[in-house]
C-alpha cells in the first residue's frame, strides 16, 4: 500500500512543462469524438453472420493457397534445368503463395472492420507505475477486448486464422529443400556437401594460373611479400553451363612468398611449400567468405566480413575472429619449366568449419 501512496503522491505532485508552448486567452475548444456510428453488422444478425462466414472462408483460402504451393513445388519440378519447367515452377508456387497471404490480409482486415469493437476512446498515459486498481483495469481491457473481437467465442474464425497461420510458413520451409543439390544416378555425390567440398579441381602436376586470365606462374615470377589469386589450369576448360562457378568457389587459392625461414612447418609438410611460396585457400573456415586480404608486414590474411586473420608464417592458423580451424593449405611444388604446380588436392575440406566435423 505504500507504493500505491507513493504513486499517487506522485501523480499530484507531477506537473508537464509548458516547454515552448504559449497560453493563449482564447484556446480551441476539445471538440470530442464523434458520435458513434453503428454498420450494418452491428444492426443486423444477419450481416453478422455473413461477414463471419466471409472471414472464415478467406482464412480457410489462405490454407489452400498454402497447401498448394508445397504441391506445386513436387508437381511442377525443375531438376531438368528446362526453362519451361522452372517457369512453371515459380508459377504456380508463386500463385499458391500469392493466394494465402493476400487472403489472410483481406481475411483479418475484414475480421476488423466489420465484427470488432470500432468504437473510439482516449487512453490517458501516466509517467509513473499504475495503481493496483488501474493494473486490475487494464486486465479487464483485455478482457474486455477479447469479448468484443469474438476471439475466444468465434470459434471457426479463431481456428481457421491458426490454420492459415501456421499453414502459411510450410511453403517457404519447403522452398529450402530446392536450395540443396540433388543426387542423380550420374552425379551420386551431388546432393552430399561433404562430399562435394572434400574435392575440388586441383590435382597432381597441375599448374596454378592467375585469376582470371589464366597465365601461368613461374616461382621466379613471385617476388617477396607478393600475392596471387590462383585457379587450377583446368578451369579454363570449363564453361559456366558445365559448373565453372562453382568448382572455381571450391578451388580458388591465394599464394604468397615469404623467407623460408620465416615459415614454421611441420614434419610432414615441409615440401607443401617451394622456396618459401605457400598457397592457401581463400575459402574462410567461418562461413565461406573470400579471404583476400593480404598484410605483408606481418604476413596476417584478413577476411573482410567477419575480421577472421590467419598467420601465414605458422599454417595460416587462426589469431583472431570467429573462424574455427586454420585455412586449408595446398601443396605446391616447382615442374621442369619452372611453373608452379600442385603437387595434390586439398588434403582436408575446404569451406566453412561445419565440414570438418563429418
């Protein structure tokens, strides 16, 4: 109780600054709100129950229109890569989704419009904590609400809103399935993203080209504190029709020189380096991003979208940022004309540190 003396101690005791505002001896008068004017549902059952009907039915609309994008998305697949059947596709999955939001909207509108209260009033809004009494009205406002709306009597309205609802989420939860790749007797691996990023391009004795224009790199080309952005030699076989993007996401590499004996190598990794060029991928192990930037003096790689740096002098470890594991490295070596070339593929997946837990 003595909180509720506090507040209304408070209440008197507040009083608004006038700010900039001048009193003036002749105010506008508070004209009030307009009398209320009753519709047709209020007046008469039967237009009651005709617009009852009429939302229902929208909401029960929005479910079909729910229930047939997701039949579209089988009925209408586009795993061919004809243009026609991707055409088709987005048509008719467009239509059904189409049909269920905008009958939802036209159903709850109408829901609001013609059967809720729409009868006007002022709340008046206090600056500290209400009175018990005044939480206890509030309450009943609510109450109130619910008994005005016919949310908790109108049975099929309230039900059919929750079906359309949760119906219209399942459309977009099935559009994901169509982002993964689908494997086919010819591609078993495809729709296996372990699998497809355990190997990319590169291979024994192929030669690193520059990206994009696909020269090759001699050793004695790349001077110290230099960087290359490297594809494998083979990709320029490829078109864009045939997978070019996408074996070029998995296979791109950023080649450095330092001193040798700046590197710290491993036993079993001190010939994946030539001279002291060592080339890692440019794939972040976070979440995918390009690698690309290259700070010679302390020979740290910088990832610009999530500020994830890799040592290069110590297996492109992590030293900061979000990344999990280091940045996968790719062996190199010298072939008879001084090209640089690969002496293998990657030798764990490249891409994001969710592959390396399979």
């Amino acid at each position: 109780m003595a909180h509720d003396d506090d507040s209304q101690a408070l209440d008197r005791a507040y009083q608004p600054s006038p700010g900039l505002g001048v009193a003036v001896s002749d105010p506008a008068e508070n004209p009030g709100l307009p009398p209320h004017r009753e519709r047709m549902t209020d007046k008469d059952p039967k237009a009651e129950k005709a617009a009852v009907r009429t939302v229902y039915t929208l909401f029960y609309l929005s479910l079909a229109g729910s229930i047939w994008a997701v039949a579209a998305y089988m009925l209408f697949p586009i795993e061919s890569g004809a243009l026609i059947d991707i055409r088709r596709n987005n048509l008719f999955i467009g239509l059904g989704i189409a049909l269920a939001l905008l009958s939802l909207g036209i159903g709850a509108i109408h829901w609001s419009k013609a059967l809720m209260s729409d009868k006007e009033h002022i709340e008046h809004r206090h600056p500290t904590r209400g009175k018990d009494s005044t939480r206890e009205a509030a309450i009943k406002v609510f109450a109130d609400a619910n008994e005005e709306s016919g949310f908790g009597r109108r049975t099929m309205i309230r039900n059919s809103l929750f079906a359309a609802i949760v119906a219209s989420i399942i459309p977009g939860v099935t559009l994901f399935r169509g982002l993964a790749p689908h494997s086919t007797p010819d591609a078993p691996h495809a729709g296996d993203p372990v699998a497809l990023l355990k190997h990319t391009m590169w291979d024994k004795d192929m030669r690193l080209v520059r990206d994009p224009d696909g020269t090759p790199i001699r050793a004695a080309d790349v001077t110290l504190g230099s960087a290359f952005h490297v594809i494998p030699e083979a990709l320029a076989e490829l078109s864009h029709h045939d997978g070019y993007l996408e074996e070029k996401a998995k296979a791109i590499v950023l080649m450095m020189r330092l001193r040798p004996e700046q590197l710290i190598e491993a036993e079993d990794r001190k010939d994946w380096s030539y001279d002291g060029i060592v080339a890692y991928s440019k794939v972040c192990t976070h979440v995918g991003c390009p690698v690309a930037l290259y700070e010679q003096q302390t020979h740290h790689l910088l990832c610009p979208c999530h500020q994830s740096q890799f040592d290069v002098t110590d297996h492109a470890k992590v030293i900061f940022g979000p990344a999990a594991r280091p940045l996968p490295q790719l062996p190199i070596t010298v072939d008879d004309e001084g090209y640089l070339v690969a002496r293998s593929d990657f030798k764990e997946p490249v891409g994001p540190s969710f592959w390396e837990r399979h």
